[in-house]
C-alpha cells in the first residue's frame, strides 16, 4: 500500500489550469522530495492532498482510502505557507491550543515532547511574535507533529533556516519516518539540503509530473565528471570538445568533462598538445544540477 496515489488530477481555477491529469505515487515511510519551480503546482497538489481545496477532476487516494475519508484525515500533520499562532501568545500556548483543537490527550505531555523533537523546549515561554523567522518554521513544524501523524506534509519547512536549523529538521524527518512509521511529503527549493535526506522524488512542471525516481536512481542517473584547470582554458576547451561529446566551462573558468573520461585520459590528452593542467578532480553532479539540466530539456 501506498501513503499517496493520484491519479489523473486536474485543478482549475478560472481560467487558468495549475495541474493538468497529474499522476503521483508515494510509498509508506518515504520521505518524498517533490520538486518544482514556482507556478508549477507544488502547492496546489499539496492544498488537494489536504483536504484545503478540491479537484476539478481525479482521484487521491490516502493509505488505500480517499483523501475525504475522516480516518485518514486524522492521521495528517500539515504545514503549509506559515503555523496559525496567536502573535502575543507563548509558543507553549499556541502548542496547546491546537493539542486541544485537535483532541489530544494528555496535551501538556504531547506539548513537551514535539517541542523537545524540534529542539524547541527552550522557548516555550517565548510569545511568538518575538520567535526569528527559522524559530517560527520549527514551531509549524512541532504543530504539525502534534498527535503522532502517519502522513506529514510540509511546504518549503526549511525556508528561514540556519545551518544548525537545517541540520535539526533533517534529523526529526529522519527520525520519524525511520522511527515512528511516518511518511513525509516535503516541497523546497534548497535541493542540496533534500538531498540529504530524500528517499524518493518526484519534478512536477506545469502541472504535470515529469519525473519520479528513488535516491537510488537519482544516484544512477547523475553523471560523473572530470573537472579541471588549465592555463590556456579557451584552447583547452576547443581541444577536448573535438574528443569528448559534452564539455562543459562553469562559473569559475573550470573545465568539465563528461563521457565517463578518466582523469588520466583528459591530462595526457591535453600535454601531448602542449597545454598544462593546473588542477584535476572527479566530481558528480547532485540534484540541483540535475534538476536544472531537467528543466532545460523541455524548454
């Protein structure tokens, strides 16, 4: 069984179509990077996930039921754009309300323990309109972790976030879905920090999906390269474009060459035609890369 199934998801507003028969699939205990730019429907897939607005046309099925079913609505914790908090109440204030919002029993003890989940017991006592931008995401977050929830959906949960903050949330996401049987649906522009914690994927342009994959495709499916320097990079880079398909300049004046080239290939290919390497490495594109090579395919 599947957290997550849509089939065929259409949502119109007005004239305007954000998503066009999307198609969706996250397994149990994933924690699934969706992926997109701005426009392309994250949000609006995760609103109709939620119960927050609903389809034109398709189907979203949760754990094997329909998204409306109200035992499956139980299970959620959602975080979507900011918490709803009352600015001159404490966090623990706020926490408990929507304990007793939601029912909880024991509600000072469930407080305490997503509060401590998210590295946030300290400021408890704190009124949430003197909390930092990253402190408010932390306490959306434990919101949302209120009542042990089997599925979570967080929109962009690390925008505002430190290093240290970033670090913290990788680690409860791990947590609960290695620990606790969750599964986690989370959208985020910083790819290089999902990457570090993504189990599967899934790139949503345009309202439709265009690929879905696990960490371990992903791995598969990002290239491997030699990066080098060389004094002469403009006459260097001519030379290995006439051996090797896809050479590459970045930013930086570093020549990348792909073709699976060996490193000795490329440095011996080059000193026999005069020209000194500098610098050498083997690198591999992650996600963000690929992501951005995604996108400019379909352009």
């Amino acid at each position: 069984m599947n957290a997550i199934e849509i089939r065929g998801l259409t949502k119109n507003f007005k004239e305007k179509q954000a998503l066009c028969g999307l198609e969706m699939t996250v397994p149990m205990g994933a924690i699934y990077g969706f992926i997109g730019e701005n426009g392309s429907g994250k949000s609006t897939t995760e609103k109709l996930i939620c119960g927050l607005i609903h389809p034109s046309s398709g189907s979203i099925r949760l754990f094997g039921k329909p998204h409306t079913d109200s035992d499956v609505r139980a299970k959620m914790g959602v975080l979507i754009e900011a918490p709803g908090c009352f600015p001159n109440y404490t966090v623990w204030n706020n926490m408990l309300l929507q304990a007793a919002n939601l029912g909880i029993k024991n509600p000072e003890e469930e407080v305490r323990k997503v509060l401590k989940l998210v590295r946030m017991e300290g400021a408890a006592g704190t009124k949430y309109k003197n909390c930092s931008l990253g402190m408010k995401q932390r306490i959306g977050i434990a919101m949302a972790l209120l009542g042990d929830p089997k599925l979570l959906v967080l929109d962009e949960p690390i925008n505002g976030l430190d290093v240290d903050g970033m670090r913290i949330i990788r680690e409860v996401l791990v947590d609960i879905t290695q620990n606790r049987g969750c599964t986690v649906l989370v959208s985020s522009h910083v790819l290089g920090e999902l990457e570090k914690v993504a189990t599967h994927y899934g790139i949503i342009r345009g309202g439709k999906m265009i690929r879905e994959m696990t960490a371990a495709e992903l791995e598969a499916d990002c290239r491997t390269y030699v990066a080098l320097q060389a004094r002469e990079t403009s006459r260097a880079k001519a030379l290995l474009s006439c051996k090797y398909s896809r050479v590459e300049e970045d930013e930086s004046g570093c020549l990348r060459v792909y073709d699976q080239a060996t490193p000795e290939e490329v440095v011996t290919y080059l000193y026999d035609n005069g020209i000194l390497v500098s610098q050498l490495q083997t690198a591999k594109i992650g996600l963000e890369e690929y992501y951005i090579d995604l996108m400019k395919e379909g352009r």
